[in-house]
C-alpha cells in the first residue's frame, strides 16, 4: 500500500484534503491551483470558454425567446416594433445576460486568479445590468415608429458579452501598473 491508498485512512491524503477544503486552507488551495496552472492549460480552458460563448451566440434562435432578433435583421428603421410577451423577453434577455456573466467571469478567473478582480467584475455586471436593463424597458416602452438604433445598442449590451472585451484589457494595464 503506497501513502496515497484508498482503502484505508491516508494522513497523508487528509492533510492535502484539509489544506485545500479545511477551513483556513482556500488560501492555500488557491496558491496551489495558481501553480498548478500552467500557461497552455490557461489558453486551452479560455478558448473552450469562448467557445462556449460563441455558441451560446450561435443557438440563440433555439435557446432564448427574443422577436427583436428578427426584427433587427431586417430594415427596422420605418417600421413599428413586432408584438411579444414582454416578461418573457426580459427573462429571456436576463437568462442570456447571466449565462455570458457566469462564463465572463470563469474567464477574469482562468486569466488572473485574484478574487478581488471577480468581484469587482461582479459588482460592476450587476451595475450594467441593472441600469441597461431599466433602459431596455423604458426604451421598448416608448414605442415610436423607426429610431430604434438606441433599443438595439442597449440590447445587444445585454445580450453580447461585450463587457468582457473592455475588462480583460483593462485587468491586464492594472495588472501592469
């Protein structure tokens, strides 16, 4: 029986289980994923991230119920906004937001490894989503005919994980200085 045994107790295995999970040990466990990470494994787990999100892009027409989808492709300048269930647009649109903020965030994690850097990301996603939010309602309740470009561009603030794109790069300068 070698010191890593199953069948039996292992201090060995306890000490490393209580390190990592013991009630002082996330610190330690954290330095020691931190290490354990190496470079190629950070770039294959981000790209299977961004994949992730491209393909949450790529079956929004089967996921999520969104008529504006079809009504931005086409010329929506001269024309009226279709008829939908708002409540179930909003929800739809809040799902969408928090599935591309969970894998947003798993990437800030993979890329920087610093709790304070996701929480700062979460606070400042909770902000965008509160305040692009009560301008999607106010901007789909005023209904006008055409002059939509405002709706589209809160809508796809919403909805893309655009937000990632200005906080990776903003992380990395801070990270610099």
């Amino acid at each position: 029986m070698n010191k890593y045994s199953t069948g039996s107790f292992s201090p060995v295995l306890f000490t490393e289980w209580s390190s990592c999970f013991g009630c002082f040990g996330f610190e330690c466990c954290q330095k020691k994923h931190h290490l354990l990470m190496n470079r190629s494994l950070k770039i294959i787990m981000v790209v299977l991230l961004f994949g992730l999100l491209i393909m949450v892009r790529s079956y929004e027409d089967d996921l999520f119920y969104d008529p504006l989808i079809r009504f931005f492709k086409v010329d929506h300048s001269t024309q009226m906004l279709p008829e939908f269930d708002i409540w179930k647009l909003l929800m739809n649109v809040a799902l969408r937001f928090f599935m591309n903020t969970t894998i947003s965030l798993l990437i800030l994690w993979i890329l920087f490894m610093k709790k304070e850097i996701i929480k700062i990301s979460a606070l400042l996603y909770s902000a965008v989503f509160v305040v692009l939010l009560m301008a999607f309602i106010f901007l789909i309740y005023s209904k006008e005919m055409g002059g939509h470009l405002a709706l589209f561009y809160v809508r796809r603030f919403l909805i893309q994980p655009l937000f990632l794109l200005l906080l990776i790069p903003a992380f990395y300068f801070q990270k610099k200085i």
